[in-house]
C-alpha cells in the first residue's frame, strides 16, 4: 500500500523528514506495511537551495497543490507559525488528510479546536515532535500512563535556555556571553524572547499538562518567569549549597487533597544529585511521576533536525499503522477532565532567596523581622561583606508559600534600603 505525503515546509525538519523516509524505506514498509511516499513539497522560497535527501518530487508555493491533491492522505506541517499553518492544517483536517504537525504554539493555543476537527472528519492529528524534539513524551503519557495516576509531569524543555545556563555554571560566562554563544552556535534566535523569556516552554507545558492531567489550560493560567533576571552571582551561590539552576516546566497536583493543579515555568533549584541537574547543554528531559510506577524520567535532543524529524516519523508511521488497520480519527489523547486552578497558599515549595540590605545598623534586623512575620524561617544563611555600601544575603528557607512570597514582596516594597533581588523555588 502507497501512502502519499504532502510537507508543508522544508527547511531543517522538513529536510529530516525526507532523508528519514528515504533512507530507511525498507524498514518502514517491513513495520507498518504501507510505503511512505512524499507526493509534494509546499515551502515559501522557491529560489533558497536545499540538500541533503535526492529531490524526486515538486516543490511549489501553492498550497492547494497538495491541500487538492487526492493522492495525498497525509499532510505534514513543519513549517512554523500560528495563523497560517492553522488555516492549512483545518484545511487538510476538512479534506479528510490526516495531519502531522511539529507546531507547538499552534497546538498550545487552538489544539482543541483542531482536535474536535479532525474527529469529526474520521483523521488523524498527531503532534509528538511539537514537545522536547526526539523524546517520545506524548505518547507514552497517552500510553503507558492511562492506569496511573500522575501526579506530577516536569522538565528542561527548552533546549536553548538550558544552554546558556550550562555555559553560565560551567563555562562561568554572564548571561549575555552564554545568549550570545548560544545564537552562534545556532540554539538561539535573533530575537531570543520566546526562550529566554519562558513562552517556548509554556507552550510546551500546557501540552503536557493536557496529556498528563487531561486539563485544557491557557497561558493566562500559567505562572511564566525567564532566565533573564539571572545572574552569575545567583547561580554562583546556588551552586555552593550544592544546587544547579534549570529552568523548568512544572505541573503538578497540589493541596492537601491534591485536588488543585499547579502550572509554572520558571528557573528552579535541583540538587546536584538529582538527574534533571546532570541535563546539560541543548538536551531535554521530562520527568513523570506516577502513584504506581514512581518517578520516571525520559532524556534526550529537545531539538534539532534528526531527532525532531525522527518524532515526525513516529507519527507518519502511526497513521499508517491506522490506516491499514483501518481505525483512523481516534484522538491522539482522550483524558478530559476539570481541575481547579492552584491559589497562592496551595503552592509551597522551600525556596531560594537573596536579599540586598543597606548596610545600616538594624537593617539585618530588619529583614529576618519581615520573614518572621510571614511566617517564613530559614534552614541556610549566607551573607557576603557589603560592596558599594550593600550587603547580600542569600537564604534557603523551610516550605512556604506563594501567598507568603507576595507578602514578602509587598513588604519589602514599602520599606526603604531593602531590595529583594531574586527568588526561586528548590525543587525537590
């Protein structure tokens, strides 16, 4: 059985895909008993050179060359954007062609929609290759976890900015040393704001969050804090209490019945013993944690032409294996289900604090009063000679809260010679 293709976008991933199918044929045919067969490449740039797989088929710049085309059953979207890649996939959805896709912010934000389409026309959508590139963490949340209870899914699911924290810990480059050789080495965009900033994982999470816990949240809900805030003197004073800094995606049950959800992305301190502290450089890693198995953790290339290409594949030979089965349209993840919104006094975790004091009689005194009075006491204390008439204090403190972090904040706010410089949660 021929199955015929048609790829929107033919740039790294695009081109991965091609040589995927071309050099392993063979061995696709011999697992899912269909040939794969690419009928027709959409891209915007006719005149850009491409290499790297044998070009035995049209390249246009007309979408209905394959949204038209009745000998192609399934359309592959690697082409980036949100509002375009949106009208083609709906598109394809309408014309009864299955859709593989890579888009994570398209997903993120009108996945549902696209997944109530595709139901109601009997196809496929599948978008493993839009969460942490190579790693298979979709599908096997939608898998291997359906009689689990899952209780936290988190990870370094930006590759880009767990580059620059690498380089800033090891290498002991400043923030924008390690940005800057991040974007030459190709990790990082000109405009880097999507990962630095957080938004690259948010996207990213609320996937998970939705195969994980079967929720449907929206970026307003979630909790989004970047790297760009962090200093080398942050990371410095993390790793001398024996923690690494990774930005993290964490969603996870919380409260006293575990009956709220909490979803956040921000940089996190993971002891040194932990393995997501050992996921260096570009590399990726979601962690699972279940009722039944414990915790379970998968790593790998979060991004990169190969190893998103190779996720792509998955989800062609998934729709093969459907097709010749017979039993297309089948939701990618079913699990719906509604979970209140964490409050502020639901979220607790032990944190990481620097405080810059005036170095003023009493202004010690001062602070270890405010955190006294949020009910908020230390486990560590560090305090480094004041430069500049300043003096920091760094702090790990017992479990507290969001809602006594905020009270922390709004009281040191109002108070002169007191600034809080930063606060992150340890992970844990």
């Amino acid at each position: 059985m021929e199955i015929g293709i048609g790829l929107f976008g033919l740039g790294t991933v695009g081109s991965g895909v091609v040589k995927i199918l071309q050099e392993n044929a063979t061995q696709i045919t011999k697992r899912t008993g269909a040939h794969l067969v690419v009928k027709q490449a959409v891209v915007h740039d006719l005149t850009k050179p491409r290499s790297g797989f044998v070009n035995d088929f049209p390249i246009t710049d007309d979408p209905q060359a394959i949204l038209a085309n009745p000998a192609i059953q399934i359309v592959v979207e690697v082409m980036g954007s949100i509002d375009q890649a949106y009208n083609i996939i709906k598109q394809a959805l309408n014309a009864k062609k299955h859709v593989v896709t890579a888009n994570k912010d398209l997903i993120a934000s009108r996945g549902q929609e696209l997944v109530a389409i595709a139901e109601e026309n009997g196809v496929d959508l599948f978008f493993e290759a839009a969460v942490a590139g190579g790693i298979p963490i979709l599908r096997t949340l939608s898998t291997s976890f359906t009689a689990d209870e899952i209780s936290r899914v988190a990870g370094i699911i930006n590759g880009t900015s767990n580059f620059i924290l690498t380089q800033m810990a090891t290498n002991h480059l400043s923030y924008n040393q390690a940005l800057s050789l991040a974007q030459d080495k190709g990790f990082a965009e000109a405009d880097p704001t999507n990962d630095v900033e957080g938004f690259d994982a948010a996207y990213k999470l609320i996937i998970l969050a939705n195969f994980a816990f079967g929720v449907q949240p929206v970026m307003s809900d979630l909790t989004i804090n970047g790297i760009t805030t962090l200093t080398d003197a942050d990371i410095a004073d993390a790793n001398s209490f024996g923690y690494a800094v990774k930005l993290l995606g964490v969603a996870q049950r919380v409260g006293e019945t575990k009956s709220a959800i909490s979803i956040e992305v921000a940089p996190q301190l993971v002891p040194f013993a932990h393995p997501l502290a050992t996921v260096h450089n570009e590399n990726n890693a979601v962690l699972v944690n279940g009722e039944s198995v414990g915790e379970v953790m998968l790593y790998g290339p979060g991004a990169g032409e190969m190893p998103t290409a190779n996720s792509v594949l998955s989800d062609l030979t998934n729709v093969a294996t459907d097709l010749a089965l017979n039993t297309p349209g089948r939701p990618f993840n079913s699990f719906n289900q509604a979970i209140d919104l964490a409050k502020p006094s639901q979220r607790i975790a032990r944190r990481f604090i620097v405080v810059e004091v005036d170095d003023t009689p009493g202004a010690m005194y001062s602070v270890t009063g405010m955190f006294a009075a949020a009910k908020i006491s230390f486990t560590d204390l560090k305090q480094t000679p004041a430069a500049n008439g300043t003096a920091r204090l760094v702090a790990l403190t017992h479990p507290a809260s969001d809602a006594q972090i905020n009270l922390i904040r709004t009281t040191i706010r109002n108070a002169d010679g007191i600034n809080l410089a930063a606060e992150y949660k340890i992970f844990s």
